[in-house]
C-alpha cells in the first residue's frame, strides 16, 4: 500500500469484529514499530501485545471502557483481539547519555529539555497505528488514568511507564467521534514557513 493511502485511511477505530489477527502480523507490526526513531539508539520503548480475553477486558476496565460504552460507543477496548501497550524506560535514555560519546564536554549528561523517552514513544505508537493499516487492519490508541494498574496487570517493571493502549483488529462498525466535527485547520495555520 503507499504511504499517503495508508496515512489517509488511518483513524481511530471504536469497534472490532471477533475475527482474530494472525500472530505473524502481529509480529510484523511490533517489528515495524521498532523502526521508530531511537535518541541515541537508547532503544528504550517496549512492547508488550495482549491477546487473551480476560487480560482485555481487565485493560478494558483499566482504560474506562465503560464510560465509552456509557457515551454511546461500543466496548472496543476489550473488544480488539490485539492490545499492544507502548512502554518507555526514562533509565535507558539517562543511561545512554552517560556513555563518553554522548556526554558534553564536561563529561555531564545533557539538560534534556525535551524527555525524548516520550518523543520516542510517540514514533513507536504512530508506526504501529499505520502498520495495523497497512496490514488492512484497523486500529485505535487510549491513554489510562494511573498506568500503574497497567504495570500491575501486565508485570511490567517500575522502570518502564505504559504510555497508552493501541487496539488492533478487524474494524466493524462504529461510532465516530464526535471530535470529528472539527474537521481539519486549514493548512495555512498549522504551517510557517521561515519564521512564525
């Protein structure tokens, strides 16, 4: 598929049939999203990708699901058959500019005045949301109220923060949201050319 279709087609899915995804494409995915940028090459976003019913729904549940379904929308939370949760080590980004060739020339770690663990996470979540589309699949991202109930569920180590939930299946049906109604800025708004 070319890029601009696969950026065109990508929007947030609230709703999924039961049919599952196939292992390989979900292993495609996850290898694709680990083509994100990487500050450093520190390597610090991580993986982990749910698939068994009851664990969904536990995510469901962690995610509001049921103030979703409250608002009219279906329960695609626990409703996808692949949750992916993007994880981010702030430690292997600290620890990777402690190394002599990314120390200033103090020998001190940078001032770090934008947390690239985040920006990385952020490259990771979008290939994996263009990645389910490429694969014909639809996709949708949350963000959790405490994304310790994540770490608990899930074992994932203090290290790591879950960032979110990208919900992957098959796209039935839904509802859109009613952000939608925006529409668009005009390009001219969003776009400076030279100088603000």
């Amino acid at each position: 598929m070319d890029l601009m279709e696969v950026v065109r087609k990508r929007r947030m899915v609230r709703n999924f049939t039961d049919e599952p995804v196939p292992g390989d494409v979900i292993e495609r995915i996850v290898a694709t999203a680990q083509r994100a940028p990487s500050a450093g090459f520190s390597q610090g976003v991580v993986f982990v990708t749910v698939t068994d019913p009851e664990t969904r729904r536990a995510i469901g549940l962690i995610g509001g699901e049921e103030h979703y379904v409250k608002d009219g929308f279906d329960p695609f939370i626990s409703g996808a058959p692949v949750q992916i949760v993007i994880c981010t080590s702030e430690r292997l980004y600290h620890d990777r500019y402690n190394e002599p060739d990314k120390v200033d020339a103090d020998g001190d770690e940078i001032a770090w005045p934008v947390p690239y663990w985040h920006t990385d996470a952020g490259c990771s979540l979008m290939l994996v949301l263009l990645a389910a589309v490429n694969e014909g699949l639809g996709s949708a991202f949350i963000g959790v109220p405490n994304p310790n109930d994540l770490r608990d569920l899930l074992g994932i180590p203090d290290e790591y923060l879950p960032i979110g939930v990208v919900m992957i299946g098959h796209a039935a049906p839904d509802r859109k949201s009613g952000s939608l109604k925006r529409g668009h800025r005009d390009l001219d708004t969003i776009w400076h050319r030279e100088r603000w």
